[in-house]
C-alpha cells in the first residue's frame, strides 16, 4: 500500500507541469546511472549455463534446458503419482535452475551490452560476449538449440510447447549480440545457434503447438521468432511474424476495448494482461520500421497496439480501478517499468505514458516479477 501510495503522489504531483514530449524524452541521460551501476555489479559475475545444474526428473542430458509447469503439483491423494494443477499457483518444489540461470543471462549481457553503447568501454562489451560464448557457442557448456525439455510435468510429459515461453528471455541478450561488435567468429556462432533454434521452434511439434496457442504463448512465440530472425537475418521468418500480428495475434486476442479476454479469465489477470501487452509490445517494437510503424496501424475497427496500452493504462496509473478480482499471487508487485508504456509513449507521442513509465520501479527483485518482465534495457530497443 505505501508503494502503491507514493506512486499516486508521484503521478499526482507531476500533473501539475507540463508533460515531456516524446522529442524531449532524454532516455540516455535518464537510464546512465542505472545502467552503468548494474554493469559494474555484473562484470564479476561469471557464466552459468544449463550445464551447472541438474535434475533427476529431466528426460534431456547435460546441454538441455529443463523446467516444470508452474502450476503443477503433487497430488495429496497420490503422492507419487501424476502432477495435478493449481491454476496460478507456483509449486515451490520445481526444478527452477536452468531457468534462474537463463534469466540471470538475460540481465547480464543487456546491461553490459548498455553500457558499452554508454560508454564505447570495451570491458562492458567482452564480458556480455563472454556469457553469450559460453551459452550459445562453446561445446562444454552451450545450451542445445531447443527446449523439448522444458515445462515438463511429472508423470505427464517430458516437455510440452508451452515451455518456449521460458526462452522470451533470450529475445533481450539476442538484441545485444548485435550491438556489441562481438568478434567475427564468436558472432557467427551466436546467429547460427538463433538460426538452429528458429529451425526447431517453426518446425517442431512442441513449437507448432505453441505457436498456436490463443493466448500469452502465441504471442511469445511470434516476439521470440521475430527476434531471433533479425538476428539470424531471415527475412522470411520476419515477413511471416509481421502477418501473423496482423492476420491472427490482434484480431483473435483483442477485444473492443482493448483489453485481452483470453488473460482476463486466469487467476492472474492483471500480471497476465501486462505480459501479454509487453510481448506485443516486444513483437511492435522488433517489427516496426520507418516505413511501417506498427504501434499505429489499426485493423479496419480501430484495434490495435494503440488502443491496448490506452485500456491498461488507467489501472497502471491506480490498480484499485482494476475491475477484476485481485491476482492469487504477486498482485501487490506489479506494475514495474512495463516496456509497453515505454515504447508507445515514444511511438505515439503519450507524454503521459513516459511521465508514468518513469515513475515506477526499475529495479524489481521479486523472482515472479523479474520471469514476467524481459525487457530491461531500453537502451537496446529505441
């Protein structure tokens, strides 16, 4: 309540001057001290990759990315039997290791990537190389190029497409590979462990199941393809994901008023609304060019990226507006500094959007939070 409290006084008190335009944002200044103090913090941090850490429930080896369904528990009526699940409620008890280890990445390489273009220090640019080598490239400790082990439930399955969802993650640290000059080789090697992964991501069974998903996961698996092919360079995976926003993403999963009635029905609607707006938020800013700005096309209805950030705004602004039912869990930790409001403020010129953007908190340390958040640096996006 007293975040909550010093947020609206925040809000309040800057409503009395006049808003910055998006011309005069001045972003660079506003993100150094922030980023340059996480990049100082991380350059002694070392690589962990998939390699350091194992599990007994795991059907993959050594090099491949495990983790279990969230909602998934033992049954009280069969202790050794069949997970059953608990909508919205993570079972401690998971195997969560590969994935602290992937997100622990995904701030790693981001920040020292931001502080490189900060700064053009070259220590800032060889340790974000550093972590990218040793997940993607080096043979000891690299991650293999798909996750048919991830989000498995005991006795159930091994692996199900929803756990691409886990790897939206490494949409951040493939925008930085691009900008820190990697050396040749090392480079290389990144884009062609993103070429292999789309390969299994657009080809695999538990990649086409996610990626008709109706939901939060068919938006990832759209931001995630469109990110790793600009970075590979496919131009044809990058055409098929422009279609794919237009043609299916927005006219089956927004409604009239802008809002996504797939995440309001689950147990944590307002956390699944700001995801779900954050990876379309994602998907528009990798998508959009001068030449077609995504953030202001509309299908013939008027629905579009647009009116999604302007339906949530409101509850952004005050969460006691929200018309739902609390969130079961982590209500009280969001909102945080959501990309969405970043990004459309700029693409759309919202000074209120960015005014409120850069009153909220850019340094979360909540698990839950840190999971649903990938977008870190925006440095790296505008």
């Amino acid at each position: 309540m007293q975040r909550r409290t010093f947020l609206q006084a925040a809000i309040a008190a800057s409503a009395v001057r006049p808003a910055i335009s998006a011309s005069k944002f001045d972003l660079t200044r506003m993100e150094r001290p922030h980023v340059l103090k996480a990049a100082a913090k991380y350059l002694s941090e070392q690589p962990v990759t998939v390699t350091a850490a194992s599990s007994t429930r795991s059907a993959g080896g050594k090099h491949d990315f495990f983790s279990e369904g969230d909602y998934w528990w033992p049954d009280p009526k069969n202790p050794d039997g069949p997970y059953i699940q608990r909508d919205g409620e993570s079972n401690p008890g998971n195997f969560v290791e590969h994935r602290k280890a992937m997100i622990r990445m995904s701030l790693i390489v981001p920040a020292c990537a931001a502080a490189y273009k900060l700064t053009h220090d070259r220590k800032y640019a060889d340790h974000a190389a550093k972590h990218l080598r040793a997940w993607f490239v080096e043979e000891a400790t690299r991650m293999n190029p798909n996750l048919e082990f991830a989000q498995a439930i005991k006795g159930r399955f091994t692996g199900r497409g929803t756990g691409i969802i886990d790897t939206l993650h490494l949409v951040e640290p493939a925008r930085a590979a691009a900008q820190i000059d990697m050396a040749p080789t090392a480079l290389a090697g990144v884009k062609k462990w993103f070429a292999d992964y789309l390969q299994w991501m657009t080809t695999s069974k538990n990649g086409i199941q996610e990626r008709d998903a109706a939901n939060n996961h068919g938006t990832c698996w759209v931001a995630q393809v469109a990110a790793f092919a600009q970075l590979a360079g496919n131009a044809e995976l990058t055409a098929y994901c422009l279609n794919r926003f237009k043609t299916v993403l927005m006219p089956n999963q927004e409604a009239p008023d802008g809002s996504f009635p797939q995440e309001l029905r689950r147990t944590k609607p307002y956390g699944y609304s700001l995801f779900n707006l954050d990876a379309f938020a994602i998907l528009t800013q990798t998508l959009s060019t001068p030449a077609g700005n995504l953030w202001k096309w509309q299908l013939p209805d008027g629905r579009g990226m647009g009116k999604a950030v302007a339906y949530m705004y409101p509850f952004i602004v005050d969460k006691k507006k929200w018309p739902m039912k609390p969130d079961v869990m982590y209500f009280d930790q969001w909102p945080v500094r959501q990309p969405s409001l970043l990004f459309a403020g700029l693409a759309l010129d919202k000074p209120e959007y960015l005014e409120l953007w850069s009153k909220l908190d850019s340094d979360p340390t909540v698990e839950e939070v840190l999971r649903n958040w990938p977008v870190r640096q925006p440095l790296l996006w505008v």
